[in-house]
C-alpha cells in the first residue's frame, strides 16, 4: 500500500533549503514515512519567484 499524499506548503520547502542539516527538516521526516509528497501550482509559483540559480538547477 501507497504511504499518504501530502500537500507541502512553501514554508516546509524553505525550511528544507536553507538548513543545512537536512535530516532534521519536516520534508526529511515525511520523506522517511515514505510519503508522497505533492505541490500546489501556488506553491511551485512561490518557489520559482524566490529560488536562486543554484536552487533553480535543483527543479530541472
């Protein structure tokens, strides 16, 4: 069976980004619950418009 489909809000994306330990982020812990996770076109929106180059390469 498929783990749960999460809708990851901007601010759990931010989150992951700019930590530099990583295994201690939101998107981290649901990723080890093998979770599906998902974005709304508001949120990929919100990601682009603030995403440096370096990050822009990542969503290729």
């Amino acid at each position: 069976m498929a783990g749960p489909v999460v809708l990851a809000d901007t601010s759990a994306l931010i989150e992951y980004f700019r930590k530099k330990d990583k295994s201690r982020t939101l998107l981290r812990k649901l990723a080890l619950e093998h979770c599906s996770l998902k974005l709304s076109v508001i949120t990929e929106f919100e990601v682009f418009v603030g995403a440096t180059e370096e990050q822009l390469g990542y969503w290729d």
